[in-house]
C-alpha cells in the first residue's frame, strides 16, 4: 500500500505543481490585459506621459533662459542707441 500513496503523493504533487504554474500564467495574462485596457483608457483622456511632459518643461525652460538673454541685449541696445541720440 505504500507504493501506491506514494504514486498518489506524487501525482497530487505534480497537479498542484501544474495548477500553481496554470494559475501563474492566468495571473500574468490578467496583468497584461489591465495594463493594456489602463493605456487604452489614458490614451483616450489625452494624458501626457512623463518623458514628453519633461521634454517640453526642458524645452519652456531653454525658451524662458533664451528670452531672459535677449531681453538683456536689446535693453543693452536701446540703451546705447539713446546713449548716442543725446
């Protein structure tokens, strides 16, 4: 009798090493599928994704650093335009 719990231990073994391993692809299938239906859904309220959204904050800063620079040079111009007029 004891082969035969043995041979039922191994097999009840074996089915629960299949239906944890079933049970983990099933796990990662949902997975795939909320991150899917999450992109779809942030795709359709137009939500910018963080790598745009620094790119541009980079790009403002750049426009807002180049527009502080030639604000200073015409100020410097005017000056020495009406420096000459008098």
């Amino acid at each position: 009798m004891s082969a035969g719990s043995n041979r039922f231990m191994d097999e009840f073994a074996k089915l629960m090493t299949d239906a944890a391993g079933a049970a983990q692809g099933v796990r990662k299938e949902m997975e795939q599928a909320f991150h899917a239906q999450a992109e779809r859904w942030l795709n359709s309220l137009d939500v910018v994704r963080r790598e745009e959204f620094d790119v541009m904050r980079e790009m403002a800063t750049r426009a807002l650093d180049e527009n502080e620079a030639l604000k200073a040079r015409i100020e410097a111009l005017e000056a020495r335009l009406s420096g000459k007029a008098d």
